[in-house]
C-alpha cells in the first residue's frame, strides 16, 4: 500500500506514524468471498470517537459490534464498494454511545488483490460536526445579513476598488432615486445631482465613498443633499468604510435626515425669530441655568449691564451673582431659592447709573422646565417702570392736595361763609340805623375778602396738582 521504494522495516512505522496521529476515524476490514467483513485495524481516534478497544473489535464481524439498527446500511455500503470496485463517499449522521450526534464525511476505499478481487476496503471516517454547525450558523447568518439588507430603511451600497457599484439594497435605491437593475443594464440616468450641505453643488472627489476609496479611511456621518427635478432634496447622512477584500473597495451607508433636517432648519428658524422678539423688546431679559450661570440674554440686558459697570461685556456661563451688589446679595439669593421651587417672584427697586440717572425696574424670575417637567433655570426679566411710578408719585402727591383742598373747604370756607350769613342777616334787621349798617358792611366787606384768599389758595393748590 506505500511506496514500493521504501525499505521494509519503514513502511509500518510510516504507516503508524500517520494513521495513528491523524484526527480522523481510520479502519481496514478483510473481506472474503462470502462478503463477510472482519476487522483487522482501527486506530486510536476510531477507538476514541466509538469508545470501543481493540479487543472489542479486532478479528472480529462487523455484526458483532454495530448495532443492529444500523448493521444493515453499513453492509448495503460495503458490499457495493465490493461489487463496482470503486470508493464510495457519503456523508452520515451517526448516534454515539453517549447518543450524541456526530455528523461524519465518510471514504470506504476498496483495495483489491492480484486476482483484481477486492480483498480489504479501507475506511476514513471524517467529524464534520463542528464544520457542519459552523456551515449551518454560517448560512442562517447569511440569510439574516440578506434580509437585513433587503429591509432595512438605511441604503446600503457595495462598491469595488473604482467605485463601480456590485450591489445596492432597495433603501438605497429609494434614497438616492435610482434603480439597480438599470444601472447594471447601463440605462440609468436619473439626473440626481448631489448638494453640499450649503446647497452648492458638490463634486465627485468630495464624495464620502470616493474619498474613502482614495484615502482607504472609514467616514462617519457626513451630510450631502440628493436633488432631482422630479422630487424635492433629499438630504442623505452618509457613512463610507473601506473593505479589505479581493474585488471589493467601499461599503457605504445612506440615511435619510430629510425629516430631521428641515425640523432643525425649522427649529432654528423659530430661535431666530424668538431671538430677534426677545432682542427687540426694551425689557432686560436673561435665562440662567439652574447653577444661575448665563445661558442668555437680550441686547437690551447688554446695554444695561455696560452702562451699569463701565462697558462690562457679558458672557455666557457668568455667575450671576457676580453682578449683584452687596447690599442685595441676600435678598437675591432668596429670590433665586424661591424660584427654584417654582414660585414666580416680583420685585420692584430703584437703580442709579454712574451718570446720576435713576430708574425704576419691575423684576420678575420666572422657573423654567424641560420636557420631563425638571428644573432647568430661571429667566429673570427686568421692565422700565420709572414713567409708572412718576405717574404713582404724582397721582399721590396730587392726591394729597385734593386732601388739602378738601381739609380747606370743609373748614377754613365755613368761617368765613357763616360771617357772611351772619351779617347779612344783622343787616336785613338793621336797616333802620345806617351807623350799625356802616359797620355791618366793612364787617361783610372783611369776611368777603378772607373768603377771597381762601378761594385764590385753593386754585393756586389745584392748578399745582
């Protein structure tokens, strides 16, 4: 059975060598002319897969030692290698004694004499079943990864080493409008012009998947707008990896962020808009987080705080603390404190600029909450209020003069007036005596004047008011 050239004494150590140290079940059975097969040799991983000894099996019928569930089969096989003279390759499920499966490729290999009779058939039984486990995962992932690729809203497409496409996943097509089966046919022409961020339009070496088949490096999220005549920008984030395989260059991923994009185009809209409301409005408004640092404020708070503090700039991230004198510290801590616990707080106080002006502002806190209802910071907005209490000061000093005006008619005008009444009434009895008449009349003529001056103050006192 070996090379006719090697010495005698070499051919059963050779033989030994390797059959005794290979992983595979190895067997040679004597056939004789009844088709009776005895065995004449295993080696050792026969005896460790069958967990069966030499004395168990050697010399001896197969029949003594398979079981009878598969002795029938067994014999099927080897009488056919018998009979055509030819190997026999089959692959089996075989139920080991501990009935565990063990999945085998299998060679019977018949060998035959001078008389060109088969005379011994060899057997090389293989364990497939770790192989045919790895085959099985292999093919489910297979077809997992290809339903994947077949469902999956984000495009997918394979590109080779020059950035021809193999193969693309329907999103793809969707996303980028075109369609496969034209493309491979050389009839595609969907006129799609891709855009830069900006709305320029972008050249191919901008490209995420044509940089990245130059430069063989993975791009992440960059983003690029899809524009057909037939159908509104599509904006695309695309990722590009390169892969290392013979025929292949570039797998690259589509998303579409349409829908995301023009909801942050909108959002940032709506903040412009909110900013240029705020900016616009004379009132001093400020949003502080809930460490009370600076998150924003409005250029009326801008003007304000450079004239309060000789050209002061604010920042965000101050510490609003910072801007408040010592004298009001406290008082604005509890402010703060209160506010925290989502009251809103009203405060009325004087302000004196270095240039002498003074106002007076109302200053509001108002808390302010994200979506899961959290404290986040406050909002602090500060309005002009000094027309408001010059108006408050006037209508109470002229208030007071009404009190005053009021004080002088009920008491100061009865006197005089009850003279008056009083010697009208002396007069009207004294007509007769023109000498107690004279006096009566510089008497009434006395009261009248005093009535006159109390009148004259009361009009210099309203038109004062």
């Amino acid at each position: 059975m070996l090379q006719q050239n090697l010495p005698p004494a070499i051919e059963p150590v050779l033989f030994s060598a390797v059959v005794e140290h290979t992983t595979d079940e190895v067997f040679i059975l004597e056939v004789d002319t009844d088709n009776i097969f005895q065995m004449l040799f295993v080696n050792e991983a026969f005896r460790k897969k069958f967990r069966l000894s030499d004395r168990d099996v050697i010399g001896k019928e197969i029949g003594e030692f398979i079981p009878e569930e598969m002795l029938s089969s067994v014999r099927q096989k080897l009488k056919h290698c018998v009979n055509t003279g030819e190997i026999l390759l089959f692959n089996e499920t075989l139920i080991l004694q501990n009935n565990q499966k063990s999945e085998s490729s299998n060679q019977l290999i018949p060998i035959k004499g001078s008389n060109n009779i088969v005379e011994f058939i060899v057997g090389v039984f293989r364990d497939i079943t770790e192989l045919k486990t790895s085959r099985d995962e292999l093919l489910k992932s297979n077809i997992l990864l290809d339903t994947i690729f077949s469902t999956i809203s984000t495009g997918i497409i394979i590109q080779d080493e020059k950035g021809k496409m193999i193969d693309a996943n329907a999103a793809a097509e969707k996303i980028l409008g075109f369609n496969k089966e034209d493309y491979f046919k050389g009839i595609s022409k969907n006129g799609t012009v891709m855009l830069r961020p900006d709305n320029s339009t972008m050249p191919e070496n901008e490209f995420t998947c044509i940089k990245t088949l130059v430069d063989r490096l993975p791009r992440e999220n960059e983003l690029m707008g899809a524009f057909n005549e037939n159908r509104p920008i599509s904006w695309i984030n695309v990722s590009a990896a390169p892969v290392n395989l013979n025929g292949y260059g570039v797998v690259v991923t589509y998303q579409d962020v349409s829908a995301i994009i023009r909801k942050e185009r909108e959002a940032e809209e709506t903040r412009n808009m909110l900013y240029n409301i705020l900016n616009s409005s004379t009132n001093l408004i400020a949003f502080f987080d809930k460490n009370a640092k600076l998150e924003f404020f409005n250029k009326a708070s801008e003007r304000h705080m450079k004239r309060l503090y000789s050209n002061l700039t604010l920042k965000k991230g101050d510490n609003a603390f910072d801007y408040i004198p010592p004298t009001s510290a406290d008082l604005f801590s509890s402010h703060v404190e209160q506010v925290k616990q989502g009251k809103i707080i009203e405060h009325e106080h004087e302000l004196e600029y270095p240039d002498g002006d003074r106002i007076w502002l109302l200053r509001r806190y108002f808390p302010s909450y994200n979506l899961d209802n959290e404290f986040v910071g406050f909002v602090i907005s500060s309005a002009n209020i000094t027309q408001l209490k010059e108006n408050e000061m006037r209508i109470k000093k002229q208030n007071e003069q009404l009190r005053e005006i009021a004080k002088m008619q009920s008491h100061q005008l009865r006197k005089p007036v009850a003279n008056i009444l009083g010697l009208t009434e002396l007069i009207n009895e004294n007509q007769g005596n023109p000498k107690v008449l004279a006096e009566m009349i510089q008497m009434l003529k006395a009261s009248a004047a005093g009535l006159d001056e109390i009148i004259h103050s009361i009009v210099i006192k309203s038109q004062a008011s």
